[in-house]
C-alpha cells in the first residue's frame, strides 16, 4: 500500500527547497516518506523554529482543511521523499478509511497540547524559567545516556521554542552549564541528573510566584 501510495503521490524534493511559505495560499497538504521538513515562523525580524518533522508525519493540512493562509514556512533540510495530497484526495483518504481519520485526530489533539505548553512558555517573564522549563519538559523525551539524559535540541531550535535570541538563550545556557545542571554537547544537550533540574524549576516557580 505504502509503495503504491508513493508510486502515485510521491515527489522526491532536495534539500534546501522551501515547499511552501508563511502566507501562502493552501491547496495541497504533506507526508514525509523519508527525509526531514522543518517548518518555521516569522518572529520580528526572525525566523523562529517550531519543528522537524520526520519520516511518518503529516503537515500542512489545517491550510486544506479551513482554507486558510499557511501559518508556517516548510523547508526541506534532507533530500527527502514526500507524499503530496490535495484536498480532494484528502477528502476521500478520510471519508475511505476511519484509520486514517483517527490517527490524524490523535496527531492534531497532540499538536493542540504541545501548542499550550507553547503559549506557557511564552507566557513566562524571565528567560532562565523559560529555557528549563523546556528542558525539563523534554528530559522525559531524551535519550538515556552515560552522562545523563540527552535533549537533542540546538541552539537554533531552542531559541525558536522559547521566544528569545540565540544570544539570550547561549547565556542562559551558559549560567545552567556553571551551575552544573547540564552539559553542551555536539548533538544537543545533556542533563546529568533529572532531578537537580526538576528542583531548580521548583524554586524558579516558587520565585516567580512570591516576587
């Protein structure tokens, strides 16, 4: 099935082709078949990151679904293979078979509350509150490791997710770093121990409240 569906709707896209653009019209939705997609935001004067999306995913079908302008830029980063979709195709793909309609169900309820853990973020006043908050978020996602639990997420990337400079976020990294609460590493970052970062949350948390 998935050979046929490739066969059929599949394009093969190289790295660095934008696919689509923050305020384009939306006629055709996304599912990477292999390679990565990142898709960005325009923040000011910048570019924010918001994710990579990976080989099994979906993107780009709130723009067929309500009509509406694209929200986000879509940037092939790897040579990739994706299936393209047009409303019409996606329309009887639902329609056809309730799999399908569960599953995206499922990945936009997931959206829906990473998106408020989003807004949370941004929420947040100080930017030392704002980046752990988000490691602390993502340790339970890491990948084990000798020296603790690795958070795959470059400086580019957190920046995006945090609303803050690449500078702002280097020095707050910086003064996590001092404080012995993580370690930068060539593929992300490491937390040493889980629950010295958990306790600085808390007492980031308990300051924010009472000051």
């Amino acid at each position: 099935m998935a050979d046929v569906l490739l066969e059929k709707l599949g394009r093969h896209v190289p790295a660095g082709l934008v696919l689509f653009r923050e305020g384009d019209p939306g006629r055709e939705m996304y599912v990477v078949h292999s390679g990565r997609v990142e898709l960005t935001r325009r923040v000011g004067d910048r570019d924010a990151h918001l994710a990579y999306v990976p080989p099994g995913e979906f993107f780009g079908e709130m723009a067929i679904v309500n009509n509406k302008p694209r929200s986000a830029t879509a940037t092939v980063v790897e040579d990739s293979w994706v299936l393209v979709i047009d409303a019409r195709t996606f329309e009887q793909m639902i329609r056809g078979k309730a799999e399908i309609a569960v599953r995206m169900i499922r990945a936009l309820a997931a959206r829906l509350e990473q998106a408020n853990k989003q807004i949370e973020l941004l929420l947040l006043p100080d930017g030392d509150h704002r980046v752990v908050r988000l490691l602390s978020q993502l340790t339970g996602q890491g990948q084990p490791s000798p020296e603790g639990v690795l958070v795959p997420l470059s400086l580019t990337e957190i920046a995006g997710r945090v609303g803050l400079s690449p500078e702002a976020v280097t020095e707050v990294l910086g003064r996590l770093a001092n404080a012995r609460l993580l370690v930068q590493a060539d593929h992300g970052l490491i937390v040493p121990e889980v629950g010295k970062l958990s306790d600085f949350l808390e007492f980031l948390e308990l300051k924010e409240r009472f000051s």
